[in-house]
C-alpha cells in the first residue's frame, strides 16, 4: 500500500485531508497541503471547493515563452530597478511565481516584496525555516527596495494592467510592517501619480500604528494571515514576537472604519477550522475587525508537524466539515463573502 495525497492548485480549498499513520523516525513532510485522494469511475479525485471564480491563476493561462519575453520587456522597462529584478529573477525564473509573472505579463495583482526581516517565526513560514529539515519553497528577497523604485513599478503596472492590484506582503519576505516608513512614502508616491487601482497589503497586522499610517497615506485594503482566530492556537503557529492578537484585531478596524477591505487570510484545517469553538471566534473577530471578505487557504504544512505545534489531540476529531462551515458563515454573516485572491476593484 501506498500513501498519496494531493496539493491543489490555486482558487482551491480542500475539505478533507488525507489519512495517514506516522511511522517512527519519519522526517517532517515539505511545505504542502496534504489534501485527500479518491479514485471514482476511473479518475483521481479529491474532495475540494473552487472557492474563487477568479482565473488569475489558473495555469492554462501561462504560456512559457510569453512570459520569458514578458520579463525581458521589465528588464529593459527598468533596467535599474533592483525590485523588478528580483521579481523577474528569482520570482518569475526560479519560483515560477503566479503573482510575478501576471506582472510581467502586465495583468491583475502584481506583488511588491520589500521586507528581509520578519517579527513572528511561523512553523510553516515558506521563507524561513531553521536548520535544513524542511527546505524553504521562496527564500526572501536580500533586497530593500526603496520607495521610488517601489513606486515605479507600481504606478506602471496600476496605470496599464486589467483590474489592477499591487500588494506588500509576499512569500518570498518576511513583515512588511517593519519597513512601515518606506510604505508610507511609496503609497503616497503610487497615489501622487495615479488613483488606479487597489493597494493591498498581505500582512501578520501586527503594527496599528504602522498601518493607520498607511491608510493615511492611501492604503485601500489589507490582508490579515491568521490560522486561528483564538489567540492561544494563533501564538502556537505565529511564535509572535513583540506584538499580541488584538493588534489584528486593531489593524483590521483601521482600514474599516476608513472605508477599506479587511481580508482574512484564513489557513483551513479540518478538525480544527470547522469546530463550534473555532466559529465563535472567528464571529468574534469578524465583527471586532470589521471582515469582509475570508480568503480561503490551505495550510501548507505537515498535519502531524500542526496538531503537534498547537498541542492538540493526536487522534483529532473530525469537525462537522469545511462545506457546512461555510454554509453557517454565510447564515450568521451574510455581508462576509468568500474567495481566495484579494478583490480587485471591481469586486
């Protein structure tokens, strides 16, 4: 017998996880979703969602040589530009980034790293990780672009893409709220030269203060990254360091009450995510935060690595199911939508 499982592809939220059994002196798994596989009239299946209807990232709509000629066109666009390099560089050649090579290919959300440093140390940070037992999937830029180059780039991709995002916060940094002054110039360039499009930021929200600067400054929505809406299990995953859960809850509301979009970046894991004591918190945080829209992840981690990490049961109960969350969600919160992508202006 063989164990299999599959990692799905973005727009995608699994509802089940694969089973499996932990033999002594296994190594800890990669940094995947390990979602479960069934076999039914002769196919592979697995039970998922398409939770987001946006085909931003879908990868029939990536054609190798266009996007090769794409990061050739940035190359010459900014050849001095240090932030566009490592985009086309590392994000589009090496990670095979679907944010960076929708930049190149000039359309929807273009990611802006800026941030080396991180102020938490999550047990699944895709970025780091210490020691070489689980290898990193996006190592993190070595570069601190400055406000202007950040800038540049954006205000380009803003004025000329289709439904236009330009987003802190990427897999392939640490915090981007610990560069907070250089955002607040770069936004506050971005918005003295075009008033297209969205500005987001995909964040741990850990700075209030940072981020009521932000908004100030223009900063449409934000993106808050939580595996857990109960502050124990958060500190668990999050290792914070220097900062509490009601800080999200704090920079949640500052893009509220100035009119923003406040995301959930929601890690999904069954047993945990779909229990009534998980529900009553996320409610709890919804109305707090003022959430409008939950973006529906995949926690990519080893499941073993997780329940440990959390101090959870090793045999953990199944919850009443993903599906049927959802369907609660939409009763007790019917102005709170799903997704998987941050909205783009239209939305």
């Amino acid at each position: 017998m063989t164990a299999a499982a599959a990692f799905l592809p973005p727009a995608h939220t699994a509802l089940f996880l694969s089973a499996w059994e932990r033999v002594p002196g296994s190594p800890v798994l990669p940094l995947y979703c390990y979602s479960a596989v069934g076999w039914r009239e002769g196919t592979f299946v697995v039970p998922a969602l398409r939770v987001d209807p946006d085909v931003r990232q879908d990868v029939v709509l990536f054609d190798e040589q266009e996007i090769e000629q794409g990061a050739e066109r940035m190359l010459a666009r900014f050849p001095d530009n240090r932030l566009v390099r490592h985009l086309v560089e590392n994000c589009v050649r090496s990670y095979c980034c679907p944010a960076a090579r929708n930049f190149v290919l000039g359309r929807w959300e273009a990611p802006l790293p800026t941030s080396p440093a991180c102020n938490a140390d999550c047990v699944g940070c895709l970025s780091y990780q210490p020691g070489d037992e689980v290898p990193v999937t996006q190592p993190r830029l070595t570069v601190r672009p400055g406000a202007d180059e950040i800038a540049e780039m954006a205000v380009w991709h803003l004025d000329h893409a289709p439904r236009p995002i330009v987003s802190f916060g990427q897999g392939c940094e640490g915090e981007p709220l610990l560069r907070g002054d250089v955002l607040e110039e770069a936004i506050r360039l971005i918005r003295a030269r075009t008033r297209r499009g969205t500005i987001n930021l995909n964040t741990n929200a850990s700075r209030p203060d940072v981020v009521h600067r932000l908004v100030d400054a223009g900063l449409d929505a934000i993106r808050i990254s939580v595996n857990s809406c109960r502050p124990e299990f958060y500190e668990r995953y999050y290792r914070p360091r220097g900062y509490a859960f009601d800080d999200l809850v704090r920079s949640g509301r500052a893009v509220a009450e100035a009119g923003g979009t406040v995301s959930l970046n929601y890690f999904m894991f069954p047993g945990l995510t779909d229990t009534d004591e998980e529900f009553e918190a996320l409610g709890a945080m919804i109305d707090a935060a003022g959430v409008a829209v939950i973006q529906m992840r995949n926690l990519n981690l080893d499941p073993d690595l997780y329940v440990e990490q959390l101090g959870l049961p090793s045999s953990l109960a199944p919850g009443f199911g993903i599906d049927r969350w959802m369907r609660r969600v939409r009763r007790a919160f019917p102005r709170v939508r799903f997704g998987y992508f941050n909205p783009a202006p239209e939305d």
